[in-house]
C-alpha cells in the first residue's frame, strides 16, 4: 500500500451543502448535469427504532481523476481543499485506512485503478 493514495469520506458528519460538487465542477469547467463527485442523499426516513436518518455520502464519479494535477502540484483535490464541515481527508491508503478504523460510517476511495 505504500504511495498509494485514496480519498476518505467520513459521511457521518456531511452536512449536504454541495461545495464539493460546485468545486470540482469550477476546476474541471463540467457542462450543466456532469459531475466529478455527485452529493447523493439517503433518507429521510424513520428507523423502527423511532429514530430518523437523513445521510449525506458524496460519491466521486467516472469523471473524477482526484484533481491529478492539483495533487501534483502539492495541493489538496478541489472538493476535500474546500469541504466545510471537513469530512474529506486526501492521503496514503494507510493513513486512511488507520482513520477509517475510528469512523465506521466512512468510505475510502482509492485513487488508483
């Protein structure tokens, strides 16, 4: 796993603002109805519990290159440099998948295919 490098989402604690879908279509210059990373929405709806969930998971699509030459450049991807509330982390498979132990509602992409 060593230099591989993945984007963590921790999904938890995603508020559904859309930054970073806006970003990644600024830096991509995407037309109207194409994304790089899509916000798709689960819920809201009511456990048997009696609780409700309402989840927001960002989702990078087939358009997504993890902002290749940003990163190459010594920045961070467009969507985790201006995500909000801070949920995305852009770094080794191993730093994220040490992360991912401490979040179980978390995903890792990984930036190689």
């Amino acid at each position: 796993m060593n230099n591989q490098y993945g984007l963590f989402i921790n999904y938890e604690y995603c508020t559904g603002c859309h930054v970073c879908e806006v970003a990644c279509k600024k830096v991509h210059d995407l037309p109207e109805g194409q994304y790089g990373i899509v916000l798709c929405e689960d819920g809201p709806r009511q456990n048997i519990n009696g609780q409700w969930e309402l989840t927001y998971l960002p989702l990078p699509t087939h358009l997504c290159d993890f902002c290749e030459e940003r990163v190459k450049e010594g920045r961070l991807p467009s969507c985790v440099h201006h995500c909000q509330s801070g949920v995305m982390v852009y770094d080794t498979l191993e730093s994220l998948a040490k992360l991912a132990e401490d979040h179980p509602r978390s995903v890792i992409y990984n930036t190689q295919e």
